[in-house]
C-alpha cells in the first residue's frame, strides 16, 4: 500500500527537525569529530571601527573547515586584507584539529586569490553564465 502525503514548505521548527533528524543520523552512522556538528570561526577586519572585510567559516563534523564567505571592501582590496583573514581563519581551524579546508567561489570573484594561497580547484560546474569552482587545502597532514 502507497502511503500519501503532502509537499509543503516546513515551518522554522519543522526545518530544524529536518536537519536535526538527518544530522542524528549521519552522526549514528559516522561520529563526529567535534562536540558539536557546525563551531562557527568567524573574523573580521576593521578600520576605524568599519568592517572592510571578513571571513565567515565553519569548522564542520568531521575536521573540516568549511569556508563559506570571504570579502573585502572594494577601496581596501589588493592590500592583503582576505589573505590574511583567511591564513588566520585556517589558523585557528587547524588549531581546533581541523585537516582540510574547502570553499567554492565565482569566476567573476577571486578565484585566484584560492590559487594563491594554495587552495587546489577539484572541481567546477558551468552555469552558462558564469562559473562555480570548487577549491581544498590541507591544513594540517591528514593521519
């Protein structure tokens, strides 16, 4: 017998459910390596009390640092800003027993930025109007 249902939109409540449910799950089939499943490593840089650029980043499960946004203030770019916030983000990471970082960003973005600091690109998906490409580093010698 075929069991009916209906597709909704789930309430806020019923989203953490959904990703509560999966996350015990995934935890049941594969530990995780951290006490909790998303630590946020987020940093900034500021002048003058301004944001002129940041990293917001995650160190995920299992010893991952996932890097989800970087940016610079267009006026403060090509200074070095990114760089650094990034080098202190993997830093930290590292310290916290993260091994590998990853990221993906645009080809109208910085994709030379990851290249440069030696993210290596493992993978891209073309839009048709633009680019997504996917980038990792090790952090520290996987054992």
């Amino acid at each position: 017998m075929k069991t009916h249902y209906e597709i909704i939109e789930p309430t806020s409540e019923e989203a953490e459910a959904i990703d509560g449910n999966l996350l015990e799950e995934i935890r049941n089939v594969k530990p995780f390596a951290l006490k909790e499943p998303f630590v946020p490593l987020n940093l900034c840089a500021k002048v003058n009390g301004d944001i002129v650029g940041g990293v917001l980043a995650y160190a995920v499960m299992w010893d991952i640092l996932y890097i989800d946004t970087v940016w610079t203030k267009e006026s403060y770019r090509g200074q070095g800003i990114a760089v650094r916030l990034l080098e202190q983000t993997e830093k930290r990471a590292a310290a916290m027993g993260c091994k590998t970082a990853r990221l993906s960003t645009y080809d109208f973005q910085a994709p030379y930025l990851y290249e440069k600091t030696g993210y290596a690109k493992f993978g891209e998906i073309d839009y048709g109007h633009c680019k997504e490409f996917f980038y990792f580093k090790r952090l520290t010698e996987a054992k």
